[in-house]
C-alpha cells in the first residue's frame, strides 16, 4: 500500500504558474504509475495527466497539453505537476493517484488507484 500526500496548491492568477508535488510513502514507489486529477466544484473528477513508472511515458488531457508538465523523481518517491498559463477553468482540487496495476491515465479505474486527499488550486481572473 502508498500514501500519498499532495502539496503547492494555492491561489494564482490567471497567467501565472504553479508547482505541485506529490509524496509517496510506503514500498515501491518506483514500481507504481502515478497521475493527477482534478475536481471542479459542481463537476466530476476528471483526468489531468499521468506518468509510467520509470517517467519515460507522459500523458495529458487535451485541455492542459502545452501547460502542464509531469515529472517524477523516484529517488525522492516524488511526482510532479508544473502549471503554467494558468486559467480560471483550471480552478479545482487537483488529486494524486498511484496505481500499480496499470497506467493512470483518464480511462483508468478510480477503484484500482491510490488517492491523496487534494490540494486546492484557484486562479483568480
């Protein structure tokens, strides 16, 4: 089993760039797909971007791609989310999810992965 715990959410305004970061504790770490999410208020979760073990495959929700940027550090049990052009439909809880049995990735399925307990992101306008 993996905890995960996510951080560098804030508030930011519309242009702006954030960074956050999920840590995993528990065994094998490197051994697990790791992605994000998000949830805007009033809408369901929805994929963001996902990474495969060793980081040599990314993956992005159309709506990010050229933004955002995933990464990974396994030495650190660390996995990354850098936004930049940030916009006021990117306001969400933005959550981390581990999965050992596959990729993250938007088809995957919410009751296969790990999940940390969100980091708020608002950008103002």
């Amino acid at each position: 089993q993996v905890q995960l715990v996510e951080s560098g959410g804030g508030l930011v305004q519309t242009g702006g760039s954030l960074r956050l970061s999920c840590t995993a504790s528990g065994r094998s770490f490197s051994s697990y797909a790791m992605g994000w999410f998000r949830q805007a208020p009033g809408k369901e979760r929805e994929f963001v971007s996902g990474i495969t073990w060793s980081g040599g495959s990314t993956f992005y929700a159309d709506s990010v791609k050229g933004r955002f940027t995933i990464s990974r550090d396994n030495a650190k049990n660390t996995v990354y989310l850098q936004m930049n052009s940030l916009k006021p439909e990117d306001t969400a809880v933005y959550y981390c999810a581990a999965n050992s049995k596959g990729l993250v990735v938007a088809s995957s399925s919410p009751e296969t992965m790990y999940w940390g307990q969100g980091t708020q992101v608002t950008v103002s306008s």
